[in-house]
C-alpha cells in the first residue's frame, strides 16, 4: 500500500489536519481548537492526541506514514524543530515541537512557518501547477508571502526569505508601518491598509461618494466594502482599488524581474475581490515588468483557499520520502 | 591527480579562459581576441583551437578534467548548448556551442549567460563566500545581475530570472528604458544612467559646481567623472551619487525582503566607486529593509573583478563531477 502524508496547519484558532496521499489528494480532514492557555503548553499534547484518536478511527498505524509537515506562525528553527515568538499561540518562548511530536507518534516530523507552507500548497496542487518556479503573496490582515525557485523554498540566511509584504512601494511619504519601517506593501495591501489608504485618500476626494460618505459618517468600514462599492462603479472606491493595484503590480513587477516565476499567486481574504482585483494588478505589472517576464510570468488567484495550508504542509514530509 | 575545471568568459572583445582545481584556485589563465566576423563563425573553432594548444603547451589531456563551463552574452539555451541573439558577437541566428566543442575535444561541456555566470564566480570564490543565498547586481555598460538561492542560479521560467537592471524604482516620470519601460535601475544606475541623472538634475541645480559647469560647457561627462568630484566635495555631484545611491538602495531593499540573501554583491565599472558608493547605498538600505533583512544581509562590494566570469564559469562545470 502506498504510505501517506499528514498536514498540520496550526492557526490560533483552529489546529486543521489532514490525511493525503503523497500525490496531494486529501482523504481524510479534521480540525481541533488551539488552546492558547497556559503559554500555549496544551497545543503540543493536543495535536499528539488527536493524530492518535484518528489513526485508531481510521484503522491506521504509524508506519503507514511517510510524514508529518506542518505550517506554524511564529519563527521556526527547521533544524531543531522549535518554535518561539508565535505570540496568537501565546509560545513567546522557545517551544519543542519537533521532538515531542516524533517520540509520541513515532512518525517523521518537520515544520515552516505558515506563510511559506501556504506557498508550498499552492505551488503544489493549487495555481501554480506544481512548477519549479512560483512567487506568492497572501492578502490578509498582514501581507505575507512565500518564494519557490528551483523547486524549493527560499528562507535566505536568517528565515527572512519572502517578507513580501515589507517591500517598500511607496518610498516617499509612505505609511508607517508596523516593522518600524515606512511605506511597507502591508501598509496598502493588507486588510487594514487598504481601509487606511481608503482613509486618507478620502480627505482629498471632493466628489460624490458613498464609501467617502461612510468614512465621513463614522462608520466601520472594511476592505470589503471598499471593493464592493468599486465593483457598484464608486468612483472614489474605484480610485482606492486603482492604488492598491498599483502597489501590487509594482511589487510583482520586483518579484518577476528577480524571479521570473511561472506563476505570481494571490491569495488571502483581500484576494476574495478576485478577477477584478487581478486585472488591475495584471495592468500594473505590465507597466513594471521586463517584457519577457511580461509575457512569461502569469498572475494568477490562489486556488485552495483554507486548505492550501495543510496540502502545503503535507508537501514538506515528502523529504522523508 | 585531482581533476581540473576549464572556465571560459567570452566576451565581444576577448575570450578569457582559466583552468582550475575543482576548488575553484586558478592555476593557468590566457585570452584570445574574439573575432567577430563572418556572423561570429570562428568563434567556436578559436575556442576549440586555443583550449587543444593550451592543453598540448601543458602537456594535459582530456581525462584530467571534470568539464568545461562558459559564459556568454545572448540568450542561451542550457539544455541544448545553443545560444541566439548575442548582438556583440555577431551570434543573432541560433549558434550551436555545446555539441561541436564537446566533439572536438571530449570533456563535458555546460554554459550560461555572463552575468549569471560573474554572479557564480562572486558566490563561490568572491564576496558571497560560498554562501548558499547570493544576489549580484553588476553595475557597467547596463545593470545585470543573477541571483543564487539554495546554492543554484534563478533562471526562472524562461530564463529572465535577475533581470535586476529592469526593477522600476521610478514608477511616476522615469527615464525610458531601452527594455520599453520606464523608470528601470539601468536608467539610473549604469554608467550611462549616472550621466544622464546628472544632466537631467543640473538643469534645476542653481549652485556652483565644477560638474553643472562641465555639463553646461557641452563637455564630456562619464560616471567617473559624477563620482570622482562627489568625492571632491562638488555639492551637486553629491546629490547626484545620493540618487544614484537612492535607487540601488531601494532595489537592494527589495531583494532583501524577498530573497534575505547572506550578501548582495555590487560590482562592474560603476562600483569601482567603492567605500563611498556602498556606505551610501547601504544607508538607504537600512531604510528600505526589514529589520530582521537589514541585520542579517550584507551590502558588500565584489572582489573578483574580471576574473569573476572564469572562476564563475568553471563552476558551472562541477555539474558534471
């Protein structure tokens, strides 16, 4: 019988499994819910116990297994298998993964941290077609990314590889942002930058709105109003939506001239604006491309949506294969 | 005996060649003029004929090496041995390389395009030290540059990965670009670049300065001459070599951010400006980097000069070790 993969996408909220072959097809999923109490010290235990409740209800024994992979936030030390600084896990400390993990299970184990493991999922089994050469950039309430080349992800000399979201687009009067630096793509691209941005371009906005009006008005108002109300042809909206597609073009302009990767994904909850998100950001990077990465580089929607975390995760135990 | 390497770095003007332990230490170097005529059809049987003389002066034969590897302008098909639309070797149709020179003398033969090649040589034996995550931005005639991650070059997709030169870091007016873009580093930063930054900034330059005066006078002006009176104290030179600086500096940001590389390597004729080019650049580094980026990759200059191309070619051979 061909062995199996096992997935981890470890969230604050919710711990998500799942059971593949080692082609990627999921056969079997489930979720727990991450308990942060006690500096996080139950998540470990946890995540042991229910792997072992579902390989008893699935009929199913370790070494039918090639590997457990799983994605986590926080700064991950491949080598050792810990994790420390993963604050919405309240693992402010250096916390073994790793070791309890194998010695429990008796299964391989190897960790990423999240935002690559994503990557890895979409490069895998979602838009990008499992090429050798893919880029990705997560919309959500930060701006995260993950970079393939050659087949493998880059983590560069400290893990830093793919800060995506801190690439400076806007190097003159740039938004502060939360890294300490100035005018970050997370700053206009992430959930809370695209209001912010909504925010300050309305000052200067002197025609009719209603998402000009709500801001006026004191409403809350989401990433996803904003969109919306471009879709309904609100021309303010529409001149926010035109900005924060500049921005990303221009980044994946950067990332295609350094790269030249098949494919440039998108995914995260900005992303859910879709084709209409995606054209403009296309128009933009053609403006900013080489024109041979222009007409190579294609920009593409994330196709996983949740799972692409534990398919990306699973992928990382293929190295036991 | 341990087995050698031969490197070859041709050029429009020469042909360099080096053979080298399998270290990468260069125990004998010789050039040859490139002769360009009839479409580039000698240049193949010079190679073939030079590297028979040598190895007959050096009393060696084929079985003493791994391979050969070059580098070469043009675009270059890795798998086939072919090159097309290398302009300044007269190689516009497609050239065959790989199969005649592996016929006539019977050691493995491998090449790449010539800066991914220099960025090799800057890896393996340069600044980057043998570092898995190497970036080279190569600052002459044009910008080029290649890009090293997990120990292997960034071809992409269809091989215009490190396209650095054509990063947009003047998204609003920028200069055109001979890509058909606008606002590319090598509009700004090759020597050519630097001359018509100055020209473009004396005309709302009011001070004094030798520089403006030279500029104004219709004299000649390299890039040498922007950086040696920036050197001199000349005030608008200096923010000339600041804007420069500026640019280079934000496009080493953003290969920071995304690839976290041990080194960003600087070299070619704009960076024989040395210490005073690269504290500058890397100031504007710091602004433009992740924290985590601007403590962990290092601005450094290269240090191999020309011999880049042979050490960085000789490595490619090791493929076939």
């Amino acid at each position: 019988m061909d062995k199996k993969l096992i997935g981890i996408d470890l969230g604050g909220t919710t711990a998500k499994f799942a059971i593949l072959t080692a082609d990627g097809e999921i056969q079997q999923r489930w979720s727990i819910p991450t308990n942060i109490n006690d500096q996080g010290s139950h998540i470990v235990p946890d995540i042991i116990a229910s792997i072992k409740h579902r390989l008893n209800l699935y009929n199913m024994t370790s070494d039918e297994f090639i590997g457990i992979g799983m994605g986590t936030p926080g700064t991950v030390d491949r080598e050792l298998g810990t994790v420390i600084g993963a604050y919405n896990l309240n693992w402010r400390e250096l916390q073994q993964v790793k070791a309890p993990i194998e010695e429990a299970l008796n299964i391989p184990f190897t960790l990423d941290n999240d935002a690559n493991v994503a990557a890895l999922g979409e490069q895998w089994r979602g838009a990008g077609e499992n090429s050798a050469d893919v880029s990705f950039i997560t919309l959500g309430t930060g701006v995260g990314g993950g970079i393939i080349t050659n087949g493998s992800l880059v983590h560069g000399v400290t893990g830093a590889g793919g800060e995506i979201g801190h690439m400076v687009v806007e190097p003159k009067d740039g938004f502060q942002c939360t890294c300490g630096r100035k005018g970050c793509l997370e700053t206009v691209a992430s959930a809370t930058g695209v209001v912010r941005l909504a925010r300050t371009m309305s000052e200067e906005y002197a025609g009719d709105s209603k998402l000009k009006f709500m801001i006026d008005d004191g409403q809350e108002v989401s990433s996803k109003d904003v969109f919306d109300l471009a879709v309904a042809n609100d021309h303010f909206a529409l001149s926010v939506v035109d900005k924060v597609c500049y921005y990303l073009g221009l980044a994946c302009g950067h990332l295609g001239n350094i790269l030249n990767p098949s494919d440039i994904v998108i995914g995260g909850g900005v992303s859910a604006a879709g084709e209409f998100l995606l054209e403009r950001v296309q128009a933009y990077f053609n403006e900013f491309s080489y024109p041979q990465v222009t007409e190579s580089t294609q920009i593409k929607l994330a196709q996983l949506g949740n799972e692409a975390g534990v398919i990306g995760a699973a992928s990382l135990a293929l190295i036991f294969k």
